[in-house]
C-alpha cells in the first residue's frame, strides 16, 4: 500500500502503514486509555499554551513507506507546530507509547517504533508499561535512543526536554487501581 492510498483510508479505519504494508494496530483497552488521558492532562496542564498535546489516531509519516499512530504525540515551546490537517511530517519533540499486555504489542512499541521514531529524529520516546508498573523515558543521542529515565514509583522531577514538568509516577499507578480487576 502506498502512503498516498493509507492516507485515504477513512478516519476510522484502523492500521499503521509498516514498510508499505497495512498492518493491524492494538486495540486499546481502559487501562491504555486512562494512562493516555492521564498523560494528556498532565502534560497540557505543565505546556499550557506553550506547546501542543494531541492524542491517539494521529497520523505520523516515519519514513517513505511507513507511517504510526502513536498514542501521544507532543510538541515543547518554540517547535515547529503540524499542519492543521493531513499528516504529520516532521519529528514532534516527544512521542508516546502504552505498551500492551501481548508480547507483538511490545515488541512493536519496544523495537520497531523505537528504532522508526529514532531514524525520523523524534528527540524523546517514552515508554509506559502498565504490566511491568514502569515509566521510560529515552532521549536521542548520536541517532539512537538512551535511556534517561525508568521508574515505578516516585515522583519524577528531572524530566529530560521538560524542564518543570513533575510525573507523578504513583498517582498514575493509584489512578489505575481504581479500574477493577476483570
């Protein structure tokens, strides 16, 4: 498939374009969407006006044959903001990924984005995995990402990129023990 042909795909047709193929995307569950919504909140209420939050479903062309829709795309004060509509095109300051419980969830989010959103030159890539109760934050550094950060618990206040910004890690986690078990 070419970008042109997934780009015309209905909005909500689900699937990233992965080396010029269709494939299919996780099926977010309430504790994706809760650490979302919890990371847009927390973000836009440390931005404010001076940068941007958007959320799942956005379009983000990687490479010639690949675009991904990763679930929190953010552009920090003075960035270059993406076009009101259309796909984005060039790197946002920080991308978001919420590992899913499936070990292709994972390896997708822990390998393939990570090395896609380093070659496009996203400058930050954070990691949340609700199985494994932990919080990582990379930074790109000669082409490829470096952790900066993983926690599970705490709060974490040296935040590379963001400078003020406080990730409270475990009211994240208390937020998610209100879901109840299946």
């Amino acid at each position: 498939m070419s970008v042109a042909a997934w780009l015309d795909l209905d909005e909500d047709d689900p699937g990233e374009l992965v080396r010029g193929q269709l494939t299919e995307e996780e099926v977010p569950d309430a504790t994706h969407e809760l650490i979302v919504a919890w990371l847009v909140w927390t973000l836009k209420n440390w931005l404010g006006s001076r940068g941007l939050v958007l959320g799942s479903d956005l379009r983000v062309l990687v490479g010639d044959e690949t675009g991904r829709k990763p679930d929190l795309t953010v552009y920090l004060d003075g960035s270059r903001l993406p076009p009101r509509n259309g796909p984005v095109t060039s790197p946002p300051d920080l991308l978001v990924e919420v590992i899913s419980p499936s070990p292709r969830d994972e390896r997708r989010d822990r390998v393939e984005k990570m090395a896609e959103y380093a070659q496009f030159g996203v400058r930050y890539y954070w990691l949340v995995d609700p199985a494994l109760g932990s919080f990582e934050m990379f930074e790109l550094v000669d082409g490829r990402y470096s952790k900066a950060v993983g926690a599970t618990a705490g709060v974490v206040t040296d935040v590379p990129g963001c400078q003020g910004l406080r990730l409270d890690v475990d009211a994240l986690w208390r937020e998610l023990a209100r879901l109840p078990e299946s």
